[in-house]
C-alpha cells in the first residue's frame, strides 16, 4: 500500500484531467477497473460536469529568471483550476493571487477554485516574505476545455446481487493521507475480497470528489436500491487512532457493524455523529437517496494540521496504520457479509445437539463451552427477527463464534435463513 501511495504521490490530479487518469492508469495494474468517461456538460443531479483542466507547467520567476514558486517542485503550488495566463506583474500586483498559511509559515496549502474562473499559486509564508518588490513573470501553462469527468469501478462478484459500495476520491494532487492512502486502502480491500466467496457484491468507486460521487449517483439512479451497506474510505493512512462517522440514519447496519468491530478489537477509536460536511458520505446519505453509508478515517476531515498543506506528505502516513485500516475494514465487511437472520427448524423446546453431533464435534476444543453457549443462543434468538449481530451483542459473545455456531446448526438442519 505504502508503495502504491509513493508512485500516486507526484501526480498532479484535480476533478477532471489527465491527471485522474494517470492515477486510475496505476490503480488498473492492481485491480481491474471500468473507467467511465462522462463529457462536460452532462447535468448530473444539481450540477453539471465542468470543462476539463489539465496543467502543464507553472511559475514565477524573478527578474534573474529564477523561479520562486515551481510547479515542477510540487503540484500543490498552483491553485488547482487556475486559469492559464502569461503576464508580468509587481510584486504588490501578484500578492492578491498568491495563498499562504500565515499560521504555517513553512507550508504551502491546497486551494482550488474549480467552478469560478481564476487563476493563482500556492506557497509557504516564509517564502513570500523573502521576496523583495519588483518585477516577476507570472505563467501557467493550463487548459479549459470541454473534455470529460473521469471515475473507474471495480465489482467483486458476489452470491447475490444486493452491493456494497466503498468510495474514495481522487482529485488531491500531492496529499498522502488525503486521499491517496484511502485508495490504497480500497485497493488491497479489493484484492483481499476477490480471493474469496463474498455473500454481497461489492463495488469500489474511484470518482473525484463530490461531483464525482454525484455522477455517479446520477447515472446508477435506477440502481441504486440494490446498495445495501457501503464505506468511504478517507485519512486511512495517517497515525491517529480509527475514526467512524455513522450514516444520516445512524442506526444503519454498516453502523452497527463498525461500532462492533472496533469495540470488540479493543483498538482506540472513536465513533461520531453524521454530519452533512466532510466527504462523499454526504452525497450517498442525501434524503433522496439515504443510502446506509458511513466514513472511515483516522484523523477525520480537517481534524490534523497537516491537512491540506504539503505536510501531508510520505512522511506522515505509515504502512502500519494503512495495514491497521485495512484490517479493520476487512474484520467488519467479514462480520457484513455473515450477518443474516434464521429460523429455528425445531423451535418447541431445546433440540437434541447430541444425537446430531453437535456436541461430538466440540470435544477436545479449548472453546467448547462458548461454542455450546453461542450454539443456544442462536436457536433461541432465531425467530426471524433477529440478526447474528444482535445475537453476538445480547450475549456478549464473539461475533465469529456466533457465526461459526450458526453455520453447525444449519449443517444439521435445524435452523434455516
């Protein structure tokens, strides 16, 4: 994962371009993608896919000719969306297009102006503070045009055709943990679940954010029902502890799942409210659409100085809290896919374990007692109305030795989903 966010890092991408492109390029060598190419223009709910950008190069340079501000140094240098423009300005001219964090004065923020027509440069504090008034020439190198939205899915085939979707964005240019250690996250979630028999299908967006989740909304409207459960993941990489943000329904069952999964791994963590700000839970949980979509991050959206500045870099994220992450993911989406609801076969009393060999296969096991246990508790919460995750949770058990009971009694008949 670590070294999948290293080949990603320098690419500079925004919410359309070639540089989306080059990132879903590298992201298909891993896993195969459907790469869907929607044309400026096309109304998507409330919006509309904007014009193309594409930047080639970028500076300002002073009267020595020596570039000050490089784009070659970093992407995160021009305001992404700017505009091109040739000129040569002073320094008091030029001042009302440069962004700097007087807080972080040796850092350069992110900004974009993606839907009002400008064009400016990003750069640390310190660094307009050293510049002595004069002449600079002032060049980006950019196109807006008419082109295409560009997004990629991957499906992993499931038993049936009820999905889950995991979603991360891919419009930061050289930002680690937001968001390219969410998308090497998704990827080896999506590795992992296609070497196995997963009961849900599961479907992995790859779309730049907001308008890209909003597209793809658009174009799977009339599909929309079979998502069931579904994840953005965000921030996967950083060294804080996990952090869930529940659906807008907040009793949804991805939020149940989550809250169990990180209550019963004992890690730090922290479970929050739903709120309509951060990423594109927000598009998927909006009322027309409601979908039980939560947020996985560690440090959440805006929660860490580094954020949105050229600090977050390959320094700030490490493997161990992308591989921490990706357990995570992988321990709740096994609890998912194994939660169902049966039926007790022989609910007038407690059937004979016995003489169907239940209780033979328990012997010699260390756990026989809790696998016994787990084994009455799901005959007697199997009336229908009661999933593997309310057993688990009403008796204090482990959910895997819940789910192992229920697939014994199943085997010898006596409970049905």
């Amino acid at each position: 994962m670590y070294a999948l966010v290293e080949r990603l890092y320098p690419i500079c991408r925004s919410i359309t371009g070639d540089g989306v492109r080059a990132t879903l390029e590298i992201v298909g060598e891993y896993v195969p993608l459907q790469v869907h190419e929607v044309p400026t223009g096309t109304r998507v709910l409330d919006w509309t896919v904007p014009q193309e950008w594409n930047v080639r190069d970028a500076w300002i340079a002073d009267a020595a000719g020596r570039r000050v501000v490089d784009f070659a140094a970093s992407s995160l240098h021009v305001l992404g969306y700017s505009v091109p423009v040739s000129a040569t300005l002073p320094l008091s001219e030029l001042r009302g297009h440069l962004h700097t964090l007087p807080d972080q004065p040796t850092l350069v923020p992110y900004r974009t102006s993606y839907y009002e027509p400008r064009w400016g440069f990003c750069l640390a504090q310190d660094t307009l503070d050293a510049l002595p008034d004069g002449e600079y020439e002032v060049r980006i190198d950019s196109t807006l045009a008419d082109g295409h939205l560009t997004y990629a899915e991957h499906v992993v085939p499931g038993q049936t055709a009820d999905e889950v979707i995991v979603s991360c964005h891919t419009c930061h240019p050289s930002l680690a943990n937001d968001n390219l250690a969410g998308i090497a996250v998704a990827v080896l979630l999506a590795r992992a679940l296609g070497e196995g028999e997963p009961y849900y299908t599961y479907r992995f967006i790859f779309a730049p954010g907001t308008i890209g989740a909003i597209t793809w909304l658009a174009r799977n409207a009339e599909r929309v029902e079979r998502v069931k459960h579904g994840l953005v993941l965000a921030c996967a990489g950083d060294r804080g502890p996990l952090t869930y943000k529940q659906s807008r329904r907040g009793d949804a069952e991805i939020d149940r799942v989550l809250r169990h999964v990180l209550a019963a791994s004992e890690r730090p963590h922290r479970v929050t409210e739903f709120t309509p700000y951060g990423y594109d839970e927000r598009q998927y949980c909006s009322p027309g659409f409601d979908l039980g979509v939560g947020s996985l991050t560690r440090t959440p959206y805006a929660g860490y100085p580094e954020y949105h500045t050229s600090a977050d870099d390959l320094d700030f994220v490490s493997p161990e809290a992308m591989a921490d992450t990706l357990a995570v993911c992988r321990e709740a989406f096994a609890v998912l896919d194994r939660n169902r609801r049966y039926v007790n076969l022989s609910p007038y009393g407690e059937p004979q374990l016995g003489r169907r060999g239940l209780y033979d296969s328990l012997g010699g096991r260390s756990d026989a007692r809790q696998a016994q246990l787990a084994m009455l508790w799901v005959l007697s919460l199997s009336g229908g109305e009661h999933s593997l995750l309310d057993v688990a949770e009403r008796s204090g058990l482990p959910f895997d030795a819940v789910a192992a009971a229920a697939r014994a009694l199943r085997g010898a008949g006596l409970i049905k989903a």
